[in-house]
C-alpha cells in the first residue's frame, strides 16, 4: 500500500520529471513536484495525498488525450531498439511530438490499476453462486461423504461440513466481493468518480456492497485514506483478507482475479530496490503542462481566443473542420503538418482581397529572388512583383488574446515551466535569450495592427489555500529586463491548483 507519510517531496528537481521515483541514495521513494511548490507543506498527509491523486488523474487524461492523436508518435519498445535508443522501462510509453520533444509517461500504478482493472460484473455475480464450506447437512448426501465421516463407538457418524450450494439473493455476496468493494469504493472516492466507464455505471451497486463490509468490520470513521486511521484500516483489512482466503474451500478463476487484485493493492509497495528508477510520473512535463493551460483558456476565455498553438479536446466542443473521430479537437487549421487554432482578423491582405488569418502574422518570409527597394519612393520598390522563390516559416506563440474590453488590445502569452527565478537569475543563458527574442517578434509581427497591451511568459505556481491572489489566474511578477533594459514582458505566476481543476473537468463531464 502507497504511504504517502514516507515519500520524500523534492521541490524545483532539476529537470523535468514530475512524480515519483527512487532517490539518489536509493534507500527511499522521492515525489518530485513541478516547479512553482516552494510553499507546498512538507509533512503534510492529506495535502500530499490530494495532490497525487489530482496529478493521477492528471497524467491518466493525458496518456488518453494524445496516445491515438496524431500530434504524437508512440514509440514502442521495438521502434526504440530499432533507433538504438534506451527503453527505460517496460511499464514506460515514450511519445514524440512532430516537433522532436520527447516525453516518457509513466502511468501504472500496479496497487490502485488492479483494483481498477479488476472489476467485472460477471465474475463477481458468479462468485456469489459458488460452491462454500457451510455447517449445514444436507442428509440425502451423506452418502457422499461418508470417507470425511468420524466413527463413534455407538456406531453413529459425525460429518462436520459438507459441500454445498449456498443460495444467494440480489446483493449477498461473499466477503471477498465486500472487500474489494470497500478497496474499490475508497479509490473511487479519491479519484472523484473519474474512473473507467464500468466501474462508474455501477457505482450504486459498489457503495451498497462496501457499506456491507464496513458495517461488519470497521468503525464510521475508518478509511484507507484518513491520515489517522490509515494503519489501523490496512491491519484490519489484511487480517480480514487472510482470514476470508483461508476459510473459502473452492476457489476458481473469478476468486483469483479479486484476490490477487487486494493483494496487490494490501501488500504491494514501492520497492527501491527494484530496478526501475521511475515507478510513476511524467519526463517531459512541460508538455503536459502546454496542454493544461490551453484548456483553461479554452474553457474560460473561449471567445476570446485569437490563436493558439494548441490542438486539444474538449468534450463540449464540435469542430467542422476535422474528421471524424477528431470532431472534439480544437484545431482547426493544419500548416505544414501542424494542427493550429486560429480566427480571421480585421486586417486585408495588401496583394489578395481577403483578411488576415491571425496565423498569417507570425510568417517569416525569405525571398531569394532580386528586388528593388526605393527608400525615398516605396511606389517604385518591386518588392510585390516577387515570389516565386519564396520559403515562408510560421512562428507559433502559445496563445493570443483580445482584451475583455477594448477589442483592439492584445495579451501575448507562451507556456514555459522554469523555476519562477529562472529569467531573473538565467539572464546569459541560451534559453532566456531565446524565449525573450521570440517574445519580442511575436509583439511586433502585430504592434502595426493591434495594440499588444501585456505579454507574459505563464508559469506554474502554488499558491497557498488562505493566500490572496491578484488576479483572476495568478498574479503578475516583475518586468523581465534584457541588458538593463525593460522588455516589457512579465513573468505571470498561474494557479497551478485552479488550472489543473479547470482541465481535470474534462476528465468527468
């Protein structure tokens, strides 16, 4: 059973995994969180205990979002052999997006997938009609048990149990089922009801069989869950298993998979000596941290979205433009073989009678062919005579914007997962000049139509439950400043518990 008083909280890790692993010394387990939970409470059960499943939940959405799109390619094992590269590890699926970014998803956990996994209404309707030990006698079928008999002195036999049917009637079970109901229920609990589609249809049936087993063994405050009645619930449920497997005489195939489910689950814990070195998480984050923050945006602020590098799915969403079974994904453009999504603007196109997409702004053009330029005279440049030997890029910031108000206003956002110090201490790095110059194109590919009234590059934050934030997602830092001088770019800390709430709605709707 997962302990989550014995995990050790790693915050800023110095790369991008999120989740749990061996630590260095290899002597215990390490939960890695993102960047932004300097305040994160050490020590604290139920905090850390929510988190996780938020972040199961969170990685689960993921890996079911983009396994079978095409903006990613799933390596398997035999395709990462065959390019020479390392498989980490066969519980591991390694994804790469069309752009090289490379990320390794780490989703079982075997404890909490078999419970789930386990589930089948055939096999649990079939263990309540099974044949048990029972003290009844059934005197017409003496006859068959007449080598189990005990011989008196009186010439009388003493048969003490017999084989029977035991009837059932609509929710009597055995207590194996009341038990791994009672598991079952209590992770179903935690995950919000987030759960496959089998186990959710049935979860009337689930919580009547768990409040069986809690009546018969456990007090109104118990849970495997609660942080003070954690050991005491796990003792009691190992000693009930145990008993309810020594006393069950047949035992077939339906027994087993409920059995080796619980035992799972009761005995199965995270192993440092194992040789994975990742048990559960995520490489490659950021990723999946793009994808959070573009359904926020989406489900928030969807009317005001200009353009966005993002292809999403959101259950409420119909989109004419892709094909079915893509119909829920946002994208409604694919530019050299990338799905994007983007409005018309209000500005006309200079040499065709049409408007802008809002994608065409960010284009960079490069046009081999000779050309005339004429400072004094534009009239008698021939720069618009060109373009048979043109190459053209397209430049793809997160998301645009338009202010709530003034229509005219623009809000230049990109995605990064750094530390929140990272661009203040970073300044000579490869990186900060790069994400500051990208930035600062984006504002000018648009400053000659719109007026570009913030740009901010978003990171994960956590704010604390009782501390005030100053705006309706985060709260804005400072200025980036770039040789001394402003950029004009702010750093923006975004509530990483808000937004991770807003894209785990997608999961449950």
């Amino acid at each position: 059973m997962l302990d989550f008083s014995a995990l050790k909280l790693v915050k800023n890790n110095n790369d991008s995994f999120v989740g749990i692993r061996k630590s260095s010394s290899g002597k215990e387990f390490e939960f890695c969180l993102p960047y932004g939970f300097d305040d994160f409470p050490d020590g604290d059960f139920n905090a850390i205990k929510n988190f996780f499943f938020s972040m199961y939940r969170t990685f689960k959405k993921f890996e079911k979002d983009n396994l079978a799109s095409a903006r990613f390619k799933h390596n398997t094992e035999t395709y990462q052999q065959a390019q020479d590269q390392t498989t980490l590890t066969a519980g591991g699926i390694t994804l790469q997006t069309q752009e090289g970014d490379t990320c390794v998803l780490y989703s079982k956990i075997t404890m909490i997938e078999r419970i789930l996994e386990a589930y089948d209404d055939l096999a649990i309707n079939s263990i309540q009609k099974k044949i048990r030990r029972t003290d009844e006698i059934d005197y017409s079928q003496i006859h068959r048990y007449l080598e189990r008999a005990t011989y008196l002195d009186n010439d009388v036999i003493y048969i003490d149990t017999m084989d029977l049917p035991r009837p059932t009637i609509h929710y009597e079970s055995t207590d194996l089922i009341n038990l791994y109901c009672y598991i079952l229920d209590e992770i179903v609990q935690q995950l919000q009801e987030d759960v496959p589609d089998n186990v959710k249809a049935r979860l009337a049936d689930i919580q009547f069989l768990s409040q069986n087993f809690k009546d018969s063994y456990l007090t109104a405050n118990q849970s495997i869950f609660d942080q003070d009645t954690f050991d005491e619930t796990i003792s009691i449920l190992k000693e009930t298993f145990d008993a309810i497997d020594r006393n069950t005489y047949y035992k077939d195939v339906d027994y087993w998979q409920l059995y080796e489910a619980i035992e799972a689950f009761l005995y199965g814990e995270l192993n440092p000596n194992d040789l994975d070195g990742e048990f559960w998480g995520m490489h490659g984050f950021p990723l999946v941290w793009e994808d959070m923050c573009s359904t926020f945006f989406f489900k928030r602020y969807r009317q005001q979205i200009l353009y966005s590098d993002s292809d999403i799915i959101l259950s409420d969403y119909f989109n004419p433009d892709r094909n079915s079974p893509e119909q829920n994904r946002v994208a409604n453009l694919n530019v050299a073989g990338h799905w994007i999504y983007t409005k018309q603007s209000e500005v006309l196109s200079p040499t065709e009678d049409r408007y802008f997409q809002w994608y065409e702004f960010f284009a960079i053009e490069l046009d081999l062919s000779p050309a005339i330029h004429v400072y004094e005279n534009e009239e008698h440049s021939n720069f618009k005579q060109r373009g048979q030997n043109k190459f053209c890029r397209y430049s793809r910031p997160d998301l645009i914007l338009q202010d709530q108000d003034i229509s005219s206003k623009i809000e230049i956002y990109d995605f990064k997962y750094v530390p929140f110090d990272f661009y203040a201490l970073n300044r000579r790095s490869e990186k900060f000049k790069d994400d500051v110059t990208k930035q600062i194109m984006y504002e000018f590919a648009i400053q000659k139509y719109y007026n570009v009234s913030s740009s901010y590059f978003f990171l994960p934050y956590f704010f604390k439950s009782d501390q005030q934030i100053g705006h309706l997602y985060g709260e804005k830092g400072s200025p980036i400043r770039k040789e001394g001088k402003a950029t004009g770019i702010y750093v923006y800390k975004a509530d990483f518990l808000l937004i991770q709430k807003t894209y785990l709605e997608e999961s449950i709707l």
